[in-house]
C-alpha cells in the first residue's frame, strides 16, 4: 500500500538493522509471540511482515519485522549517492533473491521504509562500538534520503546495568548526533528488558510526529501502559495468594509426653527426625507452589515454556537462613530471652508445666528456640502442637519469590523458552531488600496474623498492596523514567 493510500487511523513502525543484531527477537518479546524465524545467522528474515502490536479503539500501532541491510550496503550507499535521484532510482532496481540475496534484503528494508513506515526502529548491536560498526553510518545514511524519522535502541546489552547502559547510550548518541534523521538514542534489548519502559517506544514516535499521528501514538502509548499495568496487578494478586500460602502453612509435631520432650530437648546432639521431616514436607509444598506461580506468571507476561524443575531443588537453599548459634547445654536453660522469635519450639505449655508463673516453661522454651537455630531450622511455634515458618525465613521467602518476578518481568520472549535464572542482577537484590525491610513493620504485622488461626480474606485485602508497593517502589528506582506510571496508578 502506498504512503498515500496509508490508513489515517494506523501508526507504522518499521523495525530496521544491519542483517542478525536481533530484530525478529526484539518483535517477538514486544508482541509476545513467536513470530518470524530467530536463528544466529544472516538474513533469517527476507520479505517484510506486519503484525498488530496494540489497539485502542479504530486506532492501531502496527509493526513491521523487515529484512536486515546486507554486508554489501557500502556498495549499493556508493550508487545512491551517484544517482541524482537515489530513492527512485533504489525502488525501481530489482535485484535476484538468489542471486545476490544480501542486496535483495537490503531492497525490501528500503521499500518498507519508503512505502509503509511512519518511523524507524534501528536496532543497534551494542555489544559492539561505534569504531566496529561502521555499516551503521551507512543504513543511517540511506534511510536519511527516504527521509523518515529514526528511533535507535540499542540491542543485546547484556544483564541489566543503568550506569552501563547510560555510558554506552552516551556514546552512541555522540557519534549518531552527526545524523539530523536520529530524533533518538535508547536501550531496548531484545531478551533482558522492562515493560515499564516499553511504551516509550510510542511516546517518543508522538514527540516527533504531528498532527492526527502524534494524537494517535500518545492514545497508543496510553494504552499499552493501561495492559501492561493490568498484567503487573494479576501478578501481583498471583504473588499475593503465595505469600498467603507461606504465612499460613502448618505442620503438626508428635503428641509426647512433656518429660519426653525435655529429654529429648536437653539431650540431643544431631539433628532431630521429627524437625527434618515437617520442614522437607513444608519445603516441599513450598516448592510446588512456587513452581505453580512461576508458571502463572510466565504466562502472564506472555514468555514461552514453564519453570524447570531446579526451582524446586533451589527453594529450601535460597529460602535456608543460615545462622551461627553456639549450642551448649547451659544455653537450653539460657535462651529464654530469645523467645520464640526463629526456630522450631514445641508448645511445651500443653503439657501443663507452668512452675513459677511459666518461668521454667518460658526458658524451655527459648532453649527449644536456641536449639533449632543452631540445627537451621526455619519453623516456629503456631497454636498447640503446630509449627510454621519464622518471620525471618517468610521475609527470606518474600524476597526469593519476588526476585523471581523481576526475572520474570524481564525475560524477553527473543531469549525462547523460560529458563530458571542463574545470576540476576546485585542492584535488584539491594534494591529489594530495601524496600522490604522499608516497610518491615507491616510485614511482621501480617506474620503475626498467620498460622492456624488466620483470616485468609482479611490478609489478603493487605498482602496485595503492600507487594503492588514493594515492587513499585523497586521499578521506580530501577527506572525513574517510569515513575509515573506507578504514581498515578495509586
């Protein structure tokens, strides 16, 4: 379809790059899809291919996945500068696919341009310098005398890193600012990215459009912060019917006489059965619920495949809270102050042993404390004869599974299936932690509400929001630029 014919109420957005930096990934994980071919090798893509990337109303943003430029542009920028008409002179050449199937490719990315596009997506391998891609000066070169406006974002950066990622935008928008067709420089990577960014794409096309077309690009851009962020509340609902999950999970112990208890308590030297079993049989269900979530959110975000299975073997060694507790017998009788605050303590108060006002039942008590502490136990006292986890192992696991969400977030769906992240990110885990222990009171608040005794509704009326907060507040920080789609989302 000619430009002229074009559609008032559609905004097209061409996808443009040297031959494999990454183009038909970076469509994949904005439209959430598998669409095209990915393979690392050249021109995997060789006809142009348009695909619906969000809708409002009439209006639509559309995006077209186009064949890379060729290694033999240099070739081609030579004749069009030779030519006293290069863009005629470029669409009435016909080149053999087969014959010359680098030059064919680059043809059909110009034709797109010229006959489709509104703006220019191009894509840049920031894995490389500006010194080790001249090509690129030579695409920008041959889209400037089509004359439409280019958006640069910058590809396969790696894990996530703003310091490093503002350097490398720095240099890259000092050696493009040679190019009046460049209205902008950013990062947006195909496999590690944030969709709280992702709608900038449409903010920056309005700032440089006019008329009808930036009216349409600012509703377009609207919209897609609208479904994102009704993604980021399922997510956060999914994430908060966890956490109620991990703060009312109970276990009950064996039914022992109160001398057997004290026995087995001040003579124990090994870690005991009975402790080892509830916790593997709460780890356990832990596990599956985190796995059943992950899934959940895998969809959510529009990923392929689903959790591997080391999320389960991972689970007990992420969630273990490792301590150093000197474990002498004098500190049974000595532990009362540590209370029931970590630990598994069995409810020796049933048996009836209330000697000097619950005194010596406080003090067994904490040396009950004492002595799972030192065996790494995470499971504390709940009602008679029950047991759950510590408040420290559930802010542990609070932190694990929302780890996991921000993993999630940022999985491109370029990268293919799901796979269990190894390494993320240090600025996330401080970050994280941060805002956890920020608002570390109205954790303890909930802990405290947990157990046996719950009231799941009422919990989750809380859990929800303070979660939506935690990780707002982390993205925020993470990404600045995006604030506000949390501020007025509140």
């Amino acid at each position: 379809m000619a430009k002229s014919d074009k559609d008032p109420n559609e905004l097209v957005l061409s996808l443009i790059s040297h031959t494999n930096v990454g183009k038909t990934a970076l469509a994949r994980t904005l439209l959430r899809k598998d669409v095209g071919e990915v393979a690392d090798s050249a021109h995997v893509t060789i006809v142009p291919e348009a695909y619906p990337l969000i809708e409002k109303g009439d209006l639509v943003a559309k995006l077209w996945d186009t064949p890379g430029f060729g290694s033999n542009l240099a070739k081609l920028a030579k004749r069009l500068r030779s030519s006293e008409n290069p863009v005629g002179w470029i669409l009435h050449q016909v080149w053999d696919r087969r014959a010359d199937k680098s030059l064919w490719c680059s043809q059909e990315a110009i034709r797109n341009v010229q006959n489709e596009s509104d703006i220019v997506l191009y894509l840049i391998d920031a894995s490389l310098s500006p010194s080790e891609t001249a090509y690129v000066d030579l695409e920008i070169e041959v889209i400037e005398w089509i004359g439409k406006p280019v958006l640069v974002f910058l590809n396969q950066v790696g894990q996530p890193d703003p310091e490093q990622d503002r350097l490398r935008e720095a240099e890259w928008k000092a050696h493009l600012s040679r190019h009046e067709i460049v209205k902008h420089v950013d990062t947006l990577d195909a496999f590690t990215r944030s969709w709280t960014e992702e709608h900038l794409i449409l903010v920056k096309a309005a700032e440089i459009l006019e008329g009808d077309a930036a009216k349409a690009a600012r509703k377009l851009s609207e919209a897609w912060i609208d479904r994102n962020w009704n993604i980021f509340d399922d997510a956060a609902e999914t994430l908060s019917g966890w956490a109620l999950f991990a703060l009312t999970d109970t276990e009950p112990l064996s039914q022992r006489g109160l001398s057997d208890r004290i026995r087995h308590l001040v003579s124990r030297k090994k870690r005991n059965k009975e402790f080892d079993r509830i916790q593997q049989a709460m780890y356990e269900r832990l596990a599956e619920r985190t796995s059943e979530v992950v899934n959940q959110l895998i969809a959510l975000y529009g990923i392929d495949g689903e959790t591997a299975a080391k999320i389960a073997e991972s689970s007990s060694s992420e969630f273990d809270v490792k301590r150093d507790v000197e474990e002498p017998i004098a500190a049974t009788f000595g532990g009362a102050v540590s209370g029931l605050v970590g630990g598994l303590s069995a409810d020796l108060i049933s048996g009836g042993m209330t000697f000097g006002g619950g005194a010596i039942v406080g003090m067994l008590l904490g040396g009950a404390t004492t002595f799972a502490l030192a065996r790494g136990y995470n499971l504390t006292q709940t009602g008679q004869n029950m047991v759950r986890w510590t408040e420290n192992h559930f802010l542990a696991q609070i932190h694990f599974v929302l780890m996991l969400y921000l993993a999630i977030s940022h999985y491109g769906r370029g990268r293919g299936a799901w796979q269990d992240p190894m390494h993320n990110p240090a600025h996330w885990e401080t970050l994280l932690k941060r805002q956890i222990d920020d608002r570390k009171d109205e954790w303890a608040s909930l802990w405290k509400k947990g157990g046996i005794s719950a009231d799941p509704q009422k919990m989750e009326k809380k859990l929800k929001p303070l979660i939506r907060q935690t990780l707002s507040s982390v993205f925020a920080a993470l990404y600045p630029r995006s604030a506000d789609i949390f501020d007025r989302k509140r």
